[in-house]
C-alpha cells in the first residue's frame, strides 16, 4: 500500500483506524507530541486489541489500520499478530516506527517478521530523532525493510516551512534514494513535551470563524492508550478526560468495529464537524467563548452548547445527513493527498507524499 494511498483515504468517514500499541518508547524526543519515552508502560490491553480488530468483518472493516505509539515495535509479535488478523478481513495495516532498532548492525528477525505482514511502513525522522538514531542508520534500515516487499515510507517532521533542516533533510533524501522515496512532511506541534516551546498549529480555515472549515481529522476513530476510542486524533482530546460525550466512541474492552463505525458515522454532530467545522456549527451558541478559542478548542465544547446541537441535528440527521457526510469525504479525497498535506501539513513539501516508491520507479520503466 503506498503512502499516498493511506494520505488520500484519511478524509473519508471510517475508512481507517488508528491505533495506539503502547505510550512506551526507548526514545526521549524533546518534541514528543504523545510525551512518549522509556519510563512510561501506559497501553491498552493486547486482548482487547486482539478483540476489537478481530471484530472486523469482510463486510464492515476500515480499510486501513495505523499502528502508532509510543514505538509500536516493542511489541513486533503483537504487530504482525494483528495485521494477519486484520489482513484475513480485507483490512491493510501501516505502522509507523522511531526506528530505535536502526542503531543496531541489522534490522532484527522479529521486526523483519512484523514488517513483512504489514502492507506499508513508515519511519520518523527529525532533527530531535537524529540526536539518537543516526540518519544513515535510519536509511540502511528502510532499505532492508523494503526488501522483504512492504512498502516504505519516511515521516519527517520540522518546525516550519521556512526550517532548515527540514531543506537539508529532503536534499539528503533525493540524494539517498534518488526520488523514489515518498515523504510527509509535517510540523511539530505543541502537544506532548513540545507544549512548552513549538508555535501554536495554523488556524484552520482562515480568518473567518464562521465559514465552513470541513475537519478530516475527525474522520478516523483513534484507539487512545487506555483503549477508549475516540473521533478525533487531536493529541489533547486523546490524552485528556474525560472525553467529551460526542467524541467518545466507545471502549475497545466493550466495543467492536461495528458499534464504533456506526457511532461515528451516525452521529450528527460528528457529521457537522466533518461538513461545516466546529466554529461554524458554534458560531451564535458560544456567546462566553474567548475570542482566541481554537478551531479544536471549539470542537471540543460542542456537546455543551444546545444550540449548536440542535442545529447538527437539523442539517445532519437522516439520510440527507448521511449523504452529505459521505459527499464532503469523497470530494476531499478527490483533491488528492497533496492537497490534505497542503493544508494540514507543511505546505511546501506536499507533493512528496506521492513520489515513488523503492523499486516502483524501475516496475514501471
């Protein structure tokens, strides 16, 4: 599965999952955005994941699962475990790795394994990254990966378009792989341990708070590291609780695909922050709102306002509702990936998630 398979899917309701192995990780990144690191075992129950992607039916499945972290291949038995799982279903798998293994001579048997059941993987790289896994080991072990025949892919991340290393890096990378790496590039957040110091995210939508900014981030249920599942993937709602009530989906201990899919697609307030946004649904019914909230701030408050949950009902309810939702997901995802990465993403460097692939541009001479 290629990168820009995976990028262009993101905006369509329920296409994907994504799902947190573990908050542990050998890695202390300064600009963590899950605050992930060696001393924390924070994860939900591998039987209850083993369940909820066993639940997973051939006629009601994402059509992709991402495996995150923390570094998911701690457990690499657990990863291959549930991409075969998810695989006899129809699903495809991508996990994404801090590549803490590369520091060693050779990529482990056990990673190899977890590899060659996944359907792509991605490796992060940044400046943070590099000060403990060096870059040429992080290339000679995307090559290996490569080799046992799943796709691969690089996460690159900076603080800006205007970043240095950001430049440094991709030139690096055309001259590593000869353009036949495809990279998304994204900038640090302030989340996790970059709360502190990383600028704040670009406003979504521009200027004006009450046109209709559509969220693609609240397309894809995210299983969080205490199991609930949630709509949204902003890393406060993940980590903060409780949860308010329209971005709970449910808890995979209880809940399998099915009840979350439905609940995430039936929902109408879901569907308005799909369609519309959430300062558009909220304009008018939030008159104690600070001026500065922000786009996810207000989403976040939404089950609070009547008004603005009346409204989701009116316009969002039904199969006009439903038709409507599916009409925004498709439309954006006819915009292609290099648009969502333009938008959520670092803008200059969009186009590279659909550049080739290791041993793709050859296949097609």
């Amino acid at each position: 599965m290629r990168l820009a398979e995976i990028i262009g899917l993101r905006p369509e309701p329920a296409a994907g999952v994504l799902v947190t192995l573990t908050r542990r990780c050998p890695l202390s990144c300064a600009h963590c955005s899950t605050g992930s690191g060696p001393d924390t075992d924070e994860r939900p129950a591998p039987g209850d994941l083993r369940r909820f992607v066993a639940s997973f039916t051939p006629r009601d499945r994402p059509d992709v699962m991402m495996l995150t972290g923390g570094e998911p291949l701690l457990m690499p038995g657990l990863v291959r475990e549930l991409a075969l799982s998810a695989k006899e279903k129809g699903t495809r798998t991508a996990v994404l790795s801090g590549m803490f293994f590369a520091r060693a001579r050779s990529v482990p048997r056990a990673v190899l394994r977890a590899a060659e059941a996944v359907d792509h993987f991605s490796a992060s790289l940044d400046l943070h990254h590099e000060r403990e896994v060096p870059r040429a080991a992080v290339f000679a072990a995307l090559r290996a990966l490569s080799a046992t025949g799943t796709r691969v892919s690089l996460h690159l991340t900076g603080t800006g378009p205007d970043d240095p290393y950001l430049a440094e890096a991709t030139a690096a990378v055309e001259h590593e792989f000869g353009g036949t790496l495809p990279v998304l590039v994204n900038e640090i957040r302030a989340f996790g341990r970059a709360a502190t110091w990383a600028r704040p995210a670009r406003a979504v939508g521009g200027d004006d708070a009450a046109a209709p900014a559509p969220c693609a981030m609240a397309a894809w249920p995210v299983v969080a590291f205490d199991g609930t599942v949630l709509a949204c993937c902003n890393q406060h709602t993940v980590d903060r609780r409780p949860v308010p009530p329209h971005l709970r989906l449910g808890h995979i201990a209880e809940d399998g695909w099915g009840t979350v899919r439905a609940r995430a697609l039936d929902s109408p307030l879901l569907r308005a922050v799909r369609t519309v946004g959430p300062l558009h649904l909220g304009t008018g019914h939030a008159p104690d709102a600070p001026p500065d909230a922000s786009y996810c701030d207000a989403c976040r408050r939404l089950s609070a306002l009547p008004g603005a949950v009346a409204a989701a009902e009116r316009t969002a309810s039904g199969a006009a509702g439903a038709l409507l939702d599916l009409t925004v997901g498709r439309t954006r995802r006819a915009h292609g990936p290099t648009a969502l990465v333009r938008a959520h993403g670092c803008a200059p460097y969009a186009a590279w998630v659909e550049r080739p692939e290791p041993g793709e541009a050859e296949a097609l001479r």
